[in-house]
C-alpha cells in the first residue's frame, strides 16, 4: 500500500512510521505545520508542532530512507480548531482541542489530501487498534496499553475515515517498548517527552490565552439561589467541576468546598454549590457519529436501548450507562450518577474495547432532587 505517515517529531509517530516500511509499504512522511508562527525549540513536554519537531521529523524520515515534506494546514487548524476552542468557552462550554484536531485536521483535511494524492492509508502514531469484523466491517477498538490508550480522542473517525487509517503501534504492549524501539533504531527522538498541554498554548496559561482572545470582564459569582457570593475576573475562563480559582473569601455554611455549576457567558455570570449538585442522572448531545457501523440495537427501532460504557475525558474511566437514541439526539443513562461533566465535552461510548462512536455533550439532567439551576439546550 502506499501509506503518508503523519510525523509530529515524536517517538510514537518515528516509530508508526518505521513500521510501516518495515510492513512492507511505500511509505512518505509529512509533517503538519499548524502554527503560523511556529517556535524555534520546545520547553520539556510543552508545546508541540515547533521547527525543532519538524527537525526532528525530518531526521527519523532520513533513517529510515523515506520521503519528507512539510505541509502548512495553519489556516484550516486555526478556523477548526483554534477558533472553535474559543468560540466554545465564549459559549460556556469546555471542548477538547486533540479531539477536534483528529476530527478536522488529520483525518479530515490531511486525509482527504492524502486520498486525493493516490495514498492509500494515513499511519499516525496513536495507541488504538483496527479490527475486521466477520462481514469485513472495519471497526475502532482501544490500544493494548490501556494505560496509553488513545482511542477516546479517536472517537470521532467514521467508516469510511477507518477504512483508510492505520495504527501501526496500537498492539504495542507499552510506551516503553516504543521508546526502547526507537533507541535500537538510532532515533533521537528515543527520549524526547510527550506533549502534554494543548498545543496552541504552550505555556499552560489557558486563563490568560483566552482572556487575550474573549476579553476578561469582571462579573458575579452566585450560588444556585442566585444570591451573590463574590466576583471573578471573566466567566469564559471557568468550567464546570472546576473549585480552585473562585476566590470567593469565605467557606459555604457547611463548610464543605464549592464548585462551579454553570458558566452564563451572556450575562457573565458563574454559579457554584456543592460537589453533589454536580451529579448527573442524564446526558445528552445532537452532534453524534459512528466509528464505524451503528450498532444493531439502536438502528433497528427507535424506542431500543443499548447497555455501554461511556468515558467523559481522555483519561477519565469508563462507566457503565444505558444508550438510546431520542430524534436527533444520543442521551447516555449513567448507571450511577456522573460527576464533574462540562457542556462541550465528548461522551465516547464503547462496546468491551470497541469504540461504537461519541457525541458532544450539550444537555444535562440533574440527578439532585434540589430545584438546581438550569441547563440550557446549546
């Protein structure tokens, strides 16, 4: 096959990439240039997509006797991504930037190229795995090393874009043996650290970011009567479960610690209470795909449930929940309550290790039997 092989200037991608050649493919890595004014060297584990990791790039492409080229998707990065994660937080909502980077950008935009230019699959160095069903169906499951399993952020492939991807590391019993792996092979990269942050904000500072982008207006912050318990400094750089950073002065009257509930960017306002009032019996979103087919159970009748696990943040654990689809929405039934959820954020569902798709979170039902603040269809 011939395959593009996406090179961040990380071990993970060096060592897909080398994989590929050693399967047997007619391998070319590109690199992505997705900052307009990328920085000369990276600082530890912040930041990524710098001229030191297309450097880095570029030298594991030479080892390993491949093509190399840079490709500039800086635009299209900053209209899907960058303007999104700020759109999203002038909105109340906490997105998640990897996730729509994958759904955007590498399997998207680089995809539709990639396809475009006669390749016929794009490796990255994600840790997930690809299988075949009996019938041939292609479909997405988590990565061996459930500890470095990335198949959440990959939620939002659909059929077709797993029908051109490949995972060459996603057996791979653990980060370790990549890391010894491309030592073996001479890759300078063999120590280099993972990224950890988001990448546009390579300083870690998110408060400050969007301060500088959604402006910072002083406004209140209430609890749920809509009593006012103090101010902030602009409600667009909370989100909710959030507790350090209120500032409020003076403890609840149980003593107990408060937490934000609710981000009101129009009236500029942020609720908080107590760490219950965080639980919900019910979430809900109408932007839903399918990595791969959709399961049996819910394209047969509408009135259908499918017993699943959801998993609410990259790394946070899978919980058992109830799925039905209701008209154009997917609502997630958790098992127990669920804590510390954020409107726009994605709900992936799974199947054991297969991922059956994901939604955006943008709906919520409380599972406190307090009159708790509202939340709004977004």
């Amino acid at each position: 096959m011939k395959v593009l092989a996406a090179m961040s200037g990380g071990v993970d991608s060096a060592v897909a990439a080398a994989r590929a050649v050693d399967a047997g493919h007619d391998v070319v890595g590109v690199h992505l240039a997705l900052s307009r004014m990328p920085g000369t060297l990276r600082t530890g584990s912040r930041g990524c997509c710098t001229i030191e990791d297309s450097m880095d790039a570029q030298r594991v492409a030479n080892l390993i006797g491949i093509p190399y080229y840079v490709w500039d998707f800086s635009e299209r990065f900053k209209l899907d991504v960058v303007d999104d994660f700020i759109a999203e937080y002038s909105a109340g909502r906490t997105p998640n930037p990897c996730l729509r980077c994958n759904e955007k950008i590498k399997f998207a935009a680089l995809m539709e190229k990639a396809l475009d230019l006669g390749f016929d699959a794009v490796a990255t160095g994600h840790y997930a795995t690809i299988e075949t069903d009996a019938d041939g169906n292609r479909e997405l499951h988590r990565a061996a090393d459930w500890a470095k399993d990335q198949s959440y952020v990959l939620g939002v492939l659909t059929a077709d874009q797993l029908a051109h991807s490949m995972f060459p590391l996603g057996s791979t019993p653990s980060k370790a043996e990549v890391r010894a792996e491309a030592a073996a092979r001479g890759f300078s990269v063999a120590s280099k650290p993972d990224s950890h942050d988001i990448c546009f904000i390579p300083d870690g500072d998110t408060r400050g970011w969007l301060a500088e982008r959604v402006g910072a207006e002083p406004g209140d912050i209430l609890d749920r009567a809509g009593e006012k318990l103090g101010t902030h400094e602009g409600a667009a750089a909370f989100t909710v479960g959030q507790r350090k950073g209120l500032n409020i002065g003076y403890p609840a009257d149980d003593g107990k610690p408060r937490f934000v509930l609710e981000v009101r960017p129009k009236t500029n306002e942020v609720v908080v209470g107590p760490r219950e009032a965080l639980e919900l019996a019910e979430i809900a979103g109408s932007r839903f795909s399918w990595a791969g087919l959709p399961p049996r159970e819910l394209a047969s009748s509408p009135s259908e449930t499918l017993d699943c696990m959801i998993q609410i943040r990259a790394h946070a654990d899978p919980v058992p929940a109830t799925l039905r689809q209701d008209g154009p929405e997917l609502v997630a039934i958790p098992d127990e309550p669920l804590g510390g959820v954020a409107p726009g954020q994605s709900c992936v569902i799974y199947l054991g290790t297969r991922v059956l798709g994901q939604f955006t979170i943008d709906r919520t039902v409380s599972a406190s039997p307090e009159p708790a603040i509202p939340s709004p269809a977004l």
